[in-house]
C-alpha cells in the first residue's frame, strides 16, 4: 500500500477541503445570507443557527467514533458522502430559515463522519509523518476557508444563492465515487483491535475505551480544546459585520479579505509547522505561540486603525496555525493506534462545546456591547487557555505515544 499512500492521502484530503468549503462557505456572511433569501433581519438569528449547528456535531462526533470500533473508518466515511450529497442537495429547495436549519441538522449527521478522516490520515501515514501531516492539514483545512469564503461573497451578491448547493452536492457524489476507488482493498480498522472482550494493552480490556490513569489527562486536554476553540470562533460570526461598521467601514468586500488573511498565513505557516513541531517542543511552542496569538486578538478589538488590523490578522493567522497543530500533535502523541479514531472524536466533542458557546457568546457581547467586544472576550478566554495548558502532560515521543490512551 506504500505506493498509494500518497494517492490515498489526497483524496482524504480532498474529502477534508469539501467538509471545510461547505461548512465555511457562509460562515462570514450569515447575517446578509439570512436577511437577503429568508427575510431574517435579527442578527441573533445567526447565533441561533450556529448554535444549533455545533449542538447537532457535539452529540454526533462520538457517536461516529464508537461506530468506527465496530466498522471499518471507510464503510462509515462512504455513508456520511452518500447522506451529505442528498441533504446539501436538499438544502438547494429550502424556502425558509426553518427548513434550511433543518436539512443544516440533517446535513451535519451525515457529515460529522467526516470527523473521521484527519485520524484516518495519521493512521495510514504512521508516526514519523505526523507533523508533515498536520502541517498538511492545516493548510488544506485554511485553503478551504479562503476558497469558500471568496465563494460565500459572490454568492450572497448573485440573485439565487442557493443554486450554489447543488454544485456542492455534486462534489460530495464526485469525491464519494473518487474514495470508493483509492480506497479499495485498503483496511481501514483500527490498528490492534481484537474484536470484543479481547484483551491488548497489558491485558486492559479491548473495549475499555479510555484508560483510568488517563482520565486526568484527557479532562485537561478537553479543557484546553475547549477555551482555544470558544476563543477562535467568537471572534468569526460578526467579523465582517466589525470591519464594515464604523470606525474600520470597509466594504464587504474588503471585509472578506480581511477576514481571509488568517487562511492565507496558516498556509505561509506549513514549512515552520513541519520543522518546528516535534513532539519534546511542542509544549513549548503551544506556550509561546498562544501568547503571541492573545496580543494579536487584543489589537484586533482595540484597533481603529486598518494598517494595524491588518498587521494584527496576520500574525494571528500565523500562531492560529502553529497552535493548533501543536494541539492536534498533543492528542495523536498521547493516543494508542487502535483509540485513535475515538480519542479524535473525544478530542472534536471538546472543540464543539466551544464551537457550540461561541455563537451564542458572540450574539450576547454583540447586542448588549459591541461588535469589538468578541475580540476582548477572546484574549481573555485565551489568557485562560495559558494557564490551563501548564497542566496538560509533556508529551514524550514515541515510547509515550505507544503508551498512550
């Protein structure tokens, strides 16, 4: 399987670009999207909607994590693109906010089974090319943004935003058929499984899911996962509704520029993260490049000045990358094999906690302060974050990692 290696991991990757496009397509342009094709003018709409969106991945993700313990990863994966082709296809006829919303539920059902693929990568691409990976990862999962979210503006402008759903859909059909090919007569279960009541490990217990002397370490992580992402998203709900209001008061499309720069530097981050992230640097790196990260939201709320926003997104967009493939690398170091789709899918319900506060948070600030308000909310949610991370465990390369959760 080494040969295709390669090729299996561009097509997981593309599978990535196409979750992240949809998922992002609108993101930056909610409330004009709302207010143009539903008639929806009550920006905590767009809270509500997010809101409802992250709850439905939160109960979702672990769900498609203890499936892929009884199933092979691409049996489930090959479900998830048939349903998300069918339901973004629906979401192309919706004619109110309310049915919308509902395909958007129906839709992530399917779709969190995409949670699956970034462990599956890693699994396939074996240890030594973990941070090649999550380098890789980051910039395909940022690409996507960029992509959709030059997309998302030309479609809020065109008279029938909804025709673009149909497109998407036949990329997910595209993508299915392009999976089903690559990955033919490649296993995809979890390295070490036994089947039920099997033992490995020592003798733990194959279906003992999480180890008892980790269960610390897993609650700190999660709290890590958490606070970084509630921080990183509050500030994207009403980021361009920021940018075009006063004092900044560029036009929208100037806004998706600025919103864009973050993308456009995780992608310039890539060389650093592959050189920089080994496993006995990464606690050090996650420590300096946070704190980097909270004085760039800092200047972000706080500025009136566009050269200086620009200066503050990019640096943010810079550590926004580092820090998370230093998190993400935490998770896989300290995960075994065989947990590996599942500790994932632990690790993604933590970030859906804060995926699913964020907007809520973000609409509460924005209606009883100001749109500058999420950005300081945010420096110091991640103030917060520093502190918290000081009690996550260093991990300890491989002889760790094979002793992992």
């Amino acid at each position: 399987m080494k040969h295709r290696l390669p090729l299996i991991s561009g097509a997981l990757f593309l599978c990535v670009f196409l979750s992240i496009f949809n998922e992002v397509l609108l993101s930056p342009f909610y409330p004009q999207f709302f207010r143009k094709v539903f008639g929806v003018t009550d920006l905590a709409y767009t809270g509500y909607y997010i809101f409802v969106c992250r709850l439905t991945v939160v109960l979702c993700a672990p769900v498609w994590g203890v499936l892929s313990r009884r199933f092979e990863v691409k049996h489930l994966l090959f479900v998830g693109q048939l349903g998300a082709a069918f339901m973004t296809a629906l979401m192309g006829t919706s004619t109110s906010a309310e049915q919308f919303l509902i395909y958007t539920i129906l839709l992530l059902l399917c779709k969190s089974s995409y949670l699956l693929v970034y462990p599956l990568i890693i699994q396939l691409g074996g240890e030594e090319k973990r941070t090649a990976i999550a380098g890789t990862y980051q910039a395909v999962f940022h690409s996507a943004i960029i992509i959709a979210t030059i997309v998302g503006a030309f479609m809020v402008n065109i008279n029938t935003p909804l025709i673009i759903f149909y497109g998407i859909a036949a990329a997910d059909l595209l993508q299915l058929a392009v999976c089903a090919y690559i990955l033919r007569g490649v296993s995809t279960k979890e390295a070490g499984g036994q089947g039920a009541g099997g033992k490995g490990d020592g003798g733990r217990g194959e279906n003992q899911l999480v180890a008892p002397n980790q269960l610390g370490y897993i609650i700190t992580i999660g709290v890590v996962i958490l606070t970084f992402q509630l921080a990183n998203n509050l500030v994207r709900p009403y980021f361009t509704e920021y940018v075009t209001a006063e004092p900044l008061n560029v036009d929208l499309f100037t806004g998706s520029l600025l919103f864009l720069i973050p993308s456009v530097m995780v992608i310039a981050a890539l060389p650093y993260i592959r050189q920089a992230c080994r496993p006995e640097r990464l606690q050090t790196i996650y420590l300096a490049s946070l704190s980097l990260l909270i004085v760039s939201l800092g200047l972000q709320g706080l500025s009136s000045n566009l050269p200086l926003l620009i200066l503050a997104r990019i640096v943010y967009g810079f550590f926004l990358a580092v820090t998370q493939a230093a998190l993400e690398l935490q998770i896989f170091n300290q995960s075994t094999a065989k947990h590996l789709h599942f500790n994932y899918s632990l690790a993604i319900s933590f970030a859906n906690i804060g995926h699913l506060g964020a907007p809520l948070l973000a609409s509460w600030l924005v209606n009883t302060h100001s749109l500058a308000s999420p950005f300081i909310a945010a420096t110091i949610i991640c103030c917060l974050n520093l502190l918290f991370f000081r009690y996550v465990p260093k991990t300890g390369g491989r002889r760790q990692a094979a002793e992992g959760f």
